[in-house]
C-alpha cells in the first residue's frame, strides 16, 4: 500500500507539472537563412521555464553573429527587492570568464616581448617557490598556468573568499610551505591560485596594477565600457543582486582577481567574442595579433595521455561534455565562469562566427546557464547555415559483451571530483555510492557501463545526459582510472584508490575539527571530520555555500604528519600537514588551521 501511495504520489506531481508548463513555440520546418525569429521565441519560452523550475532569479543573454548582436535580452530581476529587471546592460560578477581576459594580456605581452610564456614562472616572480615531491619535474611555466596543467593547487583556500581580501600578493610567501600537486603537464588540473600567479606575473612585467592593466589592455580597447576588475561586486545601479535559492544574500570579496573578478555585461562579453571573429581586431584596431589569437585556440594537451581525447587551449575550453558538444561545426571554444552566487557561460563557433553569453545572479542556475546557451546556439547555427545537429543515440544496453572477470575487475573505490566512490559487485550490476545516492552500473553491448537509478530502489528513473554514458576503466602511467564517453568525447573521472598503512599517530588524529583562524572568511567548509573507513584514512566536510551532502576524501599518508588528497584533477593531490602552532596540535590545509574538537 505504501509503494501504491508513493507512485500515484509522484504520477500526479508529475501531471501537475507538466500542466503548468506552456507549450513550446512551434517550429516551422524551413527557417529563412539568418532569420533568428525562432531562436529568438524558443529561448524566451526555455528560458521562463527552465529559471521558474530551477528558483533562478534573473537571467541576461546575448547573440553575436560575426559583428552583431542580433539578439539580447534580460529575464527576471537583477533586484528583486527593487523590482529592478534584468537587462542586457545588467552587470554581474562573471567569476572564471576573468581567465580569458588574464590569458589573452599575457599574449598581448609577449607580443610586446616582456613576457615569454615558456621560461619559468620565477623569471618573472622571483620570490615564487614551493616544496616538490618530485625534484626532476620541468619548471611552471605561464603555458602551464594557462592551460591548468601547473601541478600547483587549485586553490589557496585561506582569505580566498572575504569581505577585507588582502593583496594576492602575498600569496607568493605563503606558498613557501605548501606542495605541489604534481609535476607540470601531468593531468589537467583546474587551477584558480595559478592564474592569479599568472596575473601577479603581468602585473610586474607591465609596471601596472592588475585593474588598471586589463583596463588599458582590453577593457578600454574592446569599448567594454561597463566592465571592471574588483574584489567585490559593482555597486552601481546597473549591478544585479546576488540571490541563493530565492533568497538574497551578499556575494563576498574574491582576493584572486585575476582568476574570477570581472563584473560585465552580456553586452561588453559579447566584445570578446567580435574580436576573435574579427581575427584579433576591434573598433579598427588590433588587440592581438593573428598569430596569438591562434595559438589560444589551439589543443595545447595533445600530449598529455590523461587528458584523453580532452583538448584545453591558453585560457580556451575546446572540448566538452554533454550539450556544449556541439556537432558539425568545427571547434567549439567556451568557459565557464561561477562565483559563490553568479553563474555564467560563454561559447563560441569561431569557423561559424557564431557565440552567446549568458549570466545568472542565482546559485541555483548553473544547468539554466548552460542549457540556454548550447540551446541558443545549436538553433542560431541551423538559422544560420542550415547545420542541424544529429538525433540523440540512445546507447543501446542489449546483451553484456562484458566477460564476467572483466566486470568484477571494476569492483574497488574510487577517487573522484564527487569524493570517495565506492563500487561493489552484485547480481548482474555493480553498485556505485555517489555521495550517498545509490548508482547502478549495468553492463551493455558496447563494453561500456552505464548508469542507472532507481527512486525508492523500485522505479527507473531516467538521469537525462547521463543515461548515455558509458563508463570504462584504462590504465595509463601507472593510473587505474574510470572514464566516461558520451559521443567521441572522453573525461577522466575517478582513479581506483590502494590502501596504504596508516601510521598510529595518524590514526590517533581521528575525530571532529574545526577551523580556528577562519576570520572574515566565508563559511566554505563545515562539519569537518577525520575517519577511518575500511582501512582508509578518509576527510569528509560539509560546503554549505556550494551543495547539500558531505562527500568524504581520501587522505594518503606518506609520513607521520602529512598526507596527500588521493586522486587526479582539481582538489586532489593537496597536502593536509599536522604541526604544532602555539602550543596547539592543528591540522594545516590551504592556509587554515584546523584543531580538533574537544567534547565534554
């Protein structure tokens, strides 16, 4: 009875939904060539309901064609609380979009010949130094910096978000005491600390502060009127609010501006974008040149065997996963940008001269974000060459092709970007716990495994895109990995984790911590907690800012008082170090200091 009731529980939520959801805009079946008309209504009608479904408050996009906005517009608020609406000419933080503007002035500088991006970091920052597990690794260089394949941290957590940030600066001093992660051109791995050393470079080769160099280099030239590099939001009336599930909140300082601290407009984005198609060129001037703006565009990790088939270039995502994947019209180029409560996307057909922009004031908009601007795109491509995309292939599950032995040898845990994934086998399928949800893993007919969910462990329910995944492992350099292939595409996902001894003074480290020296900081870690699971010393912590759930991470020890984040790609890698701080034993991590709780 209780199954019965659930079901027709979640039938008639379902209806309720679907009932008041408008129709989408009819397409007719010839569009007139560069006739946007339909890409125009189909977006209005996807962007209402897409922002109502996922609580997003406001919303801007833009559509360039070669030199010409053919199309922006504002939906929701940019201030609720003021009923001001958002507008194309609203100004948001567009976070990691910065990163194109940062790679793109250190061409422009070596252009100028102050800036060789292929010599060592030091020569430029001298005082820059960190400890290395691997004494025999080439040097960081800016290349690597901007392609985020620097082995430096991805972040330096400590006085990275704030409402007082002090000058990025002096990151170069405490970085003294922290490890890399990896020796250069190892793996992919997302980097913010290491583009603001990128930035910190420019800053001393041009003689300039970073705001005020970007404003001479691009933002003046490019007639970005609207836009600025800050550690806070623009406070203007222009400015849009910061909103976190319907409610609003205050988007904090970010110290590492180089990295994530442009406020624009969809509009002043959309500059970027002319520019490239422009060959480098804007309001009659030249920015770059031809031979810079290619090499940005060019797949720099050719080389590098655990990327896969994933191609990054300076600064330029080439390659993605799922919708961005866009068919039959040569290379997509595209990055994404997110701050604590913004969201933003941007993704250009350089061959097609086609892009969009898009950006959120809401947290909850990151799929919104994304959706509309692939969506926006595929439409504008078919409005303006005729280019569709392909049907949708359903994987077919079919019959296992997978030998019984091969199966079971998936059976382990796994690092992974979600945390610690273990995977177990069963009857017919593996089982694999992703952050608490239970995952089936079933075996088809092209050798590859797929994912499968089941609500109350009784109903399929479909996981959209991910339903056409498959998962495969590979060993490569000595990394058993999992990967996922949807399409041609190939990402890195997790690496299978061995046990290792974990010392007794590591083992007597267990319990509950918290952060001593958190200051003005915003609260990015919680409910910290240092366990033994199965054999594994394993970290687990709360971001309450960012998700719900308390993914758990592996620490590998590799002395009495440090252990290393197991895993490839952002965040693993990182060194936790035990030490002895005014008398108090802490737990040191990106800067902060972690004591254990003391329970009565």
């Amino acid at each position: 009875m209780n199954v019965r009731f659930t079901l027709i529980c979640t039938i008639t939520a379902v209806m309720t939904l679907l009932a008041g959801c408008s129709m989408a805009p009819v397409k007719h079946t010839a569009l007139a060539r560069s006739d946007f008309g339909y890409t125009k209504e189909y977006i209005r009608w996807l962007a209402r309901k897409e922002m109502s479904k996922d609580d997003v408050t406001g919303l801007s996009i833009a559509l360039v064609d070669d030199q010409q906005v053919v199309w922006a517009e504002g939906f929701g608020m940019a201030d609720r609380e003021k009923q001001v609406p958002a507008t194309p000419e609203t100004i948001y933080r567009v976070g990691s979009i910065s990163k194109l503007f940062t790679a793109t002035t250190a061409m422009q500088l070596s252009e100028q010949g102050k800036l060789d991006i292929d010599k060592p970091l030091q020569t430029y920052l001298p005082e820059f130094s960190i400890k290395r597990r691997f004494p025999d690794s080439p040097p960081i260089t800016p290349r690597t910096l901007m392609t985020h394949h620097s082995g430096l941290p991805s972040d330096h957590l400590k006085g990275m978000w704030t409402n007082q940030p002090e000058s990025y600066a002096k990151l170069l001093g405490y970085l003294r005491d922290e490890y890399a992660v990896l020796p250069p051109n190892t793996v992919f791995s997302y980097s913010n600390l290491g583009v603001t050393l990128l930035g910190l470079a420019e800053e001393r080769v041009a003689g300039q502060d970073f705001a005020s160099l970007m404003r001479s280099f691009l933002l003046e030239p490019l007639g970005m009127a609207h836009s600025s590099f800050t550690t806070g939001p623009d406070r203007s009336p222009a400015a849009a609010r910061a909103y976190s599930k319907d409610s609003l909140v205050e988007e904090p300082g970010l110290r590492d501006v180089p990295a994530g601290g442009l406020n624009s407009t969809v509009l002043d984005l959309s500059r970027l974008i002319r520019m490239v198609f422009a060959d480098g060129i804007s309001n009659g001037k030249r920015i770059i040149s031809h031979e810079s703006l290619s090499e940005m565009l060019r797949p720099q990790n050719g080389s590098v065997a655990l990327d896969l088939n994933f191609h990054i270039g300076l600064g330029w995502m080439l390659s993605g996963l799922g919708q961005i994947d866009i068919k039959n019209a040569g290379p997509v180029a595209h990055h994404s940008g997110a701050t604590l409560f913004h969201r933003c996307t941007l993704v250009m057909l350089p061959e097609q001269k086609l892009g969009v922009v898009v950006i959120s004031n809401s947290s909850t908009s990151t799929q919104v974000v994304n959706k509309l601007a692939a969506e926006t795109l595929k439409l504008a491509l078919e409005a303006k060459t005729g280019i569709t995309q392909p049907e949708r292939v359903k994987r077919n599950d079919g019959e296992n092709t997978i030998p019984e032995s091969v199966f079971k040898s998936y059976e382990g845990r796994y690092a992974t970007s979600a945390g610690l994934v273990p995977v177990t086998m069963k009857s017919g399928y593996l089982l694999a716990e992703v952050n608490g949800t239970p995952l089936r893993l079933v075996p088809g007919a092209d050798g590859l495994l797929s994912l499968k969910y089941k609500l109350l462990g009784l109903f399929p329910v479909s996981l959209g895109e991910l339903d056409d995944v498959g998962i495969t492992r590979d060993t490569i350099n000595e990394h058993d990995i999992l990967k996922a292939r949807l399409g041609g595409q190939e990402l890195l996902i997790g690496q299978r984790i061995t046990t290792v001894p974990i010392p007794p003074v590591m083992q007597a480290r267990v319990g509950e911590y918290e952060i001593i020296n958190r200051g003005n900081d915003a609260k990015m870690f919680d409910n910290i907690v240092l366990r033994i699971d199965n054999g594994l010393l394993v970290v687990e912590y709360s971001m309450p800012l960012l998700f719900e759930g308390k993914p758990s991470f592996v620490l590998e020890p590799v002395s009495d008082n440090e252990a290393v984040i197991s895993g490839l790609g952002r965040g693993m890698g990182e060194t936790l170090r035990a030490a002895t701080i005014d008398g108090k034993d802490v737990i040191l991590f990106s800067g902060y200091q972690l004591r254990k709780k003391i329970h009565d």
